[in-house]
C-alpha cells in the first residue's frame, strides 16, 4: 500500500504534501522496484533519472523526475521521458513517463 497519497496537477505532474527526504527515497525505490537503473541521484538538486533499455538503443529509454518544493511541506514532482542520444519519434518516452507516474502513484 502508498503511503502517499498524491494529486495530480497534470498529464506529467504530481503534488504532494510530504517529507522531502522520504519522498525522494520512496520514488527512487519505486523507478528501482520497476526496472529501472538509477542514472542521476541528486536530492540537493531535486532530480532522479532511471533507464530502461529500450530496442537496439544502447542508453535506453530515461525517465526523469523533477522535484520542487512549492512551500514546507508541498512538493511538485514533474515526469518527462525521452532518449539520452536521439529524438523521440515515436512518443515513447511521454508514454514511459506517463507509465512510471503511475507506478509511483501506487
């Protein structure tokens, strides 16, 4: 069971009124629980990126979650997908995006 409970602002945004730390923790847990491989892990910088292999693409399909803290306890967390080395054509990364935020959202 999520212990969160999350609003969704958008097709690529949560919100959330939670501890930062242990936010940012169960998220990480959440894109390594699903397959993915921690590529960037900053919560100072407020980001966490994963890949997911993808096809022949060597870098894999990325998904990167953006944190930012709108007051004390109010926290924006911002989904975007894509390719590390080439264009997206086919949407797959808005759909990988779309796939973890849901994923996280219990």
């Amino acid at each position: 069971m999520n212990k969160f409970n999350f609003e969704q602002v958008s097709d690529e945004t949560l919100r959330i009124e939670a501890n930062y730390g242990e936010l940012f923790t169960e998220v990480k847990s959440k894109l390594e629980n699903s397959g993915g491989k921690i590529k960037k892990d900053s919560a100072s910088e407020g980001i966490l990126e994963a890949a997911w292999r993808y096809g022949i693409n060597p870098f894999g399909l990325r998904v990167t979650v953006n944190f930012r803290t709108v007051n004390d306890k109010t926290i924006e967390l911002s989904f975007s997908g894509g390719f590390k080395d080439s264009f997206d054509t086919t949407g797959a990364g808005r759909k990988k995006a779309t796939e973890v935020m849901n994923v996280v959202m219990g």
